[in-house]
C-alpha cells in the first residue's frame, strides 16, 4: 500500500481536533505514518468501568470542550512535541459528547525515525494534553448518578 502525502491526507482526514463521532485510530495512523517513519506509538484513552476517585461503578463519561480554545492548544502541542523531539507525524484527537465503556475517548499518534523519539513524543504529548486542553470530563455512574472529574496532571 502506497503512503499518500501529506496535503493529501489532510483533505481526508483531520489530523488534530475534536470529535463527537467514534474515533477512527487507523486513520489517524495513516495519516502520520511515511516511508520516513520506522516507528509508529499510539496511545488510546479508553472509558474504564473504575475510577480512582469513586468506588462506583462508571457506565459512561460525558466530555465537554471549549473548541475555539482546545483545539489551537492541540495544534500548539504537536508543534512543541515537534520542536523537543524532531522530524515526526502527529494526530491527536479527543472525543466530546457520551462516551461508552471500552470506547476511545483520545487518541494520539506519532510516527518518527525511530523508536524512542515516538515514545517519549507520545507521552509528552498526551500528558500536554491532558493538562492543558479545554477539555472536561463528567463520570456518569451505574446508579444513574454522575460527577464532574479533574484533569490530573502527570
């Protein structure tokens, strides 16, 4: 399979946003992944049944972002990630809306020369995100109760 450019996959597919459909992981990682890319780190948020602050059960989280302040945050994370650990593709996306057990509810990717790069990329830029992106989190328990969570930084 050829590996498209990079004006090419941004017609299909948006690389750094918000979303309030299921989020597409492949696609994301397409989206990054060149012939110049050796290694590929994915990290995949997904809704747990437990939570650290709560002995309830959760069945859902809810997120709300502020998308005119979140989403220039995002883009401001990949062009540092880019500055700190070189030549690499990056997507993030988060979800807003009602997001159910096992779904994802972030995504971020990075595709670099080689391994290490990816990895700490990636984990500088999922903690960025979450201590930095207007994005908030409500835990909608079984019980029908639900709680508004803090972003926690690492």
């Amino acid at each position: 399979m050829a590996l498209r450019s990079d004006r090419e996959q941004d017609a299909a597919h948006p690389r750094i946003g918000l979303s309030a459909e299921p989020l597409d992981v492949q696609a994301l990682v397409r989206a990054v992944q060149t012939a110049q890319h050796g290694a590929v780190v994915t990290f995949l948020g997904t809704t747990r049944e437990t939570s650290p602050d709560d002995p309830r059960p959760v069945a859902a989280l809810e997120y709300e972002a502020y998308e005119t302040m979140a989403v220039p945050e995002m883009e401001a994370i990949a062009r540092e990630t880019q500055e700190r650990f070189g030549p690499l593709g990056i997507a993030m996306q988060h979800r807003t809306g009602r997001v159910a057990l096992g779904e994802p509810s972030v995504v971020v990717v990075v595709a670099a020369p080689h391994r290490g790069a990816a990895f700490d990329a990636c984990r500088y830029a999922i903690d960025a995100l979450k201590s930095r992106v207007a994005v908030w989190k409500r835990e909608v328990y079984r019980d029908g109760d639900a709680a508004w969570i803090a972003n926690t930084a690492p």
